[in-house]
C-alpha cells in the first residue's frame, strides 16, 4: 500500500488495526500486553509510514481515547516510549462503537468513519 496517498482518516485506520493486531502479544518490559515500544527512532508500527507522521497521527489516537500510552518528557516536548489499543480502540476496529474522529479502517468487512459515525461497507 502506498501510504503517502491516503489521507489522515486512513493513516490513523492503519495505525489502529496495527495495534488492533498486536494487542495480545505478550510484552516483558510494559505493564500491558500490546504495548509497541515506540521510544526509539527505528521502531515503525506501519513500515512506509514515517516515524514523525506515525507520531503525530498516534498522538490524534491518544487524544480521543483510542490508544493508551506511556509518556515521557523531553527537552523537545511529549514523546511516547509506548502505545497499545485502548478497550475503545478495540470496540471502533470491531465496529461495536462509532469513532469519535474521522477513521477508515480497511478490512475484510471495511469500516468507513466519517466525524462521530462509522459506515460498514
């Protein structure tokens, strides 16, 4: 897929089915199964996506409830060290709740967002 085309909306569907399909990965280090280290510059959810966009659009998730995540400060301002699907992301991705920003969700039975509704398609 070539992620520079698609909008916000579809960026932020990817990012969220990615940590949708990781959420019952066993995690050592954080205190949630799921959680995608995302501290160091190497460390993409999405390969194609670049990190600083990745970040930004993790933050939108983070936001509206979406995604759960670690801080840390920095000189440079908020960072993430790690993020995981909150039980709301979860709920959008399966289509048992509407997505409180503008999502599209690209699966089997796709899921299209528009605002505070999601379109099943």
């Amino acid at each position: 897929m070539e992620y520079a085309k698609l909008k916000d909306g579809e960026l932020r569907g990817v990012l969220l089915r990615a940590l949708y399909e990781r959420r019952r990965e066993t995690n050592r280090v954080f205190p949630r199964d799921g959680a995608v280290e995302v501290q160091d510059p190497s460390v993409l959810l999405v390969e194609g996506i670049p990190k600083k966009e990745q970040d930004r659009l993790l933050f939108h998730l983070i936001d509206v409830g979406l995604v759960d995540h670690i801080p840390i400060r920095s000189i440079a301002g908020p960072r993430l060290l790690a993020v995981w699907i909150s039980s709301s992301g979860i709920d959008v991705v399966e289509g048992n709740r509407p997505a409180p920003i503008a999502i599209t969700i690209h699966a089997t039975n796709a899921q299209v967002g528009d605002g505070n509704t999601l379109h099943h398609t």
